[in-house]
C-alpha cells in the first residue's frame, strides 16, 4: 500500500465517537421532550413530529460514512424502547406512536442523505424540515390547533320492535362477547352500576387497561348523566372520566335515537361526541374515530339489540 492509499476505514471515526454521538442525541430529544412534558405539550404535534424531526437533524450530523436514514432507525427506535422505562410511557402509546415517529424521521433524513450523495446544497432538506418543524406546532397553541370536537353517528336496525328497545336500553348492559380487534388495544369495560330510569340519573361505567400490555392493571369510571329521557330515545353527557381513556380523548355526550320500522324491528341510532386530545389531528383524527365508531357500533349491539 502507498503512502497515498488510505485503508477503507481511514475516514472512519473510532466507534466511539459515533456512540457519543447517538448518546447525546438521545440526550438532548430526552431533554426536549421533559420540557413539553412540563408545559403540558406532550399530547401536542410538538412531541410526536418535533422530537423524531430533532433527532433526525441530530443524527444527521453523524460522520457521512454513517446514512442519515440508517443513524435516525436506530435512534429513534433505541428512543422507543428508552421511553418505556425511562418516561413509564405505555407500550400502547408507544404503538401507535411508532409508525409517526419512523414516517417523520425518514422524511427528515431520506432528503439529507440524497444531498450528500449528489453533492448538492440541502435546498430540498432544509425544505422539508422547515415544513416539519411548521406541521410540529400543531396543538402548541390556539392559532396552530384544528378543531377537536367530532362526533360519529351510526345507524343500525335490530330485530325487536321499539318498545323492546326501550326496555333493554333501562337494563344493564351486556358487555361479554369478543370485541373487534382494534378495540382489544384499548381500555375495556368490565362493570356497570345506575340505571338510566328517569332525567338526572347517572351509569358509572368501570373501565381496565393495562399499561403495558399485561401488567400495571389501571381502573377508571366513566360518569354518564342522563339529561333526556322519552319515546324517541335517550341522551347522556358525560360528567367526570378518569379512566385511561381519558388519555387519548374526553367524552362529552352520548345519544340514542329510536326509529320504529315496522313491528319487528327498529332503527336504533346512536351518537357518540368526543374531543380530541392527541395532535396531530391527520393522524390521530382518523384512528380515533374509527375506533369511536367501532364502539358505537358494539353499543347498538350489546345494549339495544336483542337479548339471545
């Protein structure tokens, strides 16, 4: 080998400068995402867009034998796997987290890398950061915030004639069976207590989650006030929820519209009201009320539906 010929690792950092690197990314994501946590910022864009684009750049700045790509992977997945322990954060969470985290970070670092390659100026990344480092401001404040409330209507007729109906919608729910899947990830109902008999009467209804996913069991009641009650249906407002629910969205009313189609069966209506309390809304807007649907949808079939 010549003294002009330079082995392959030459240009190679030893390993453990690129450790050091990943460390004090990790470090400094850490330490932004306890500011948020400080200020009331963690359900906002500010932590699911903004702390996977602060550690792409980060890493990004890794030696360019390292891709930005490959480096922001590894990082945001070892960051993951930390806020399990380090910020108790539920594996749930983490979940539906994820697929955010991953989506922003090759977004922010998939431009970085194709200017390193052609060596061009990162016109293009920076863009596209910039663009990111907008879209993260979503929840931080009034101006930055898209509407929260939203509202699912589902309709469905049961084979029992609308007296019936009635009937069972003044009796405890049934809440056995098996629940769509998408459900199963979420806090379940286990019990309920009250019947909704008559204007002002409150159902308490007992809801389970487990954190991660088979431990750290966690109980919360959903308070349902009744505030009308005749022929055509019923209403509720929700008046206090600590369940783990309560994490992702706060219910505000449910409401049940009686329909007689003929005299075997009704159409039973039923409306779900919610406000929104992760950002950002394009992602978790959709998931939510998918999920809220669902649950509309087993309402009518364990509650007004007929009893076998």
């Amino acid at each position: 080998m010549t003294d002009q010929q330079e082995s392959p690792s030459a240009n190679k950092p030893p390993l453990r400068w690129g450790f050091f690197s990943v460390v004090l990314a990790l470090g400094i994501t850490a330490a932004v995402g306890e500011v948020l946590i400080r200020h009331d910022l963690s359900d906002s864009a500010a932590l699911y867009i903004g702390i996977p684009l602060i550690l792409a750049l980060l890493l990004s700045l890794m030696p360019k034998s390292t891709s930005a790509l490959g480096a922001t992977m590894k990082g945001i997945t070892i960051a993951l796997l930390l806020s399990a322990i380090v910020f108790n954060e539920g594996y749930i969470c983490i979940l539906f987290a994820a697929p955010l985290f991953y989506a922003i970070g090759a977004l922010a670092a998939i431009p970085i890398d194709l200017a390193r390659k052609h060596k061009k100026r990162p016109i293009q990344a920076g863009i596209v950061a910039t663009i990111l480092a907008l879209m993260s401001l979503e929840g931080t404040t009034d101006v930055t915030t898209f509407p929260r409330d939203n509202e699912v209507t589902v309709s469905k007729i049961v084979a029992s004639p609308v007296d019936a109906v009635r009937e069972q919608l003044a009796e405890p729910p049934r809440l056995e069976g098996t629940k769509p899947f998408f459900l199963r990830i979420f806090p379940y109902p286990v019990a309920t207590s009250g019947l909704p008999l008559k204007v002002g009467d409150e159902v308490k209804t007992d809801f389970v989650a487990y954190k991660h996913i088979w431990w750290t069991r966690i109980e919360g009641v959903l308070v349902l006030k009744v505030t009308a009650l005749g022929p055509d249906g019923i209403k509720f407002v929700a008046t206090s929820d600590d369940s783990y629910l309560s994490h992702y969205l706060a219910w505000q009313r449910s409401e049940v519209a009686l329909q007689p189609i003929d005299a075997t069966h009704t159409k039973v209506t039923w409306t779900l009201a919610y406000r929104r309390i992760l950002d950002p809304s394009w992602y978790f807007g959709p998931m939510q009320r998918y999920a809220v649907r669902l649950a509309a949808e087993e309402l009518i079939d364990h509650v007004a539906g007929p009893r076998i």
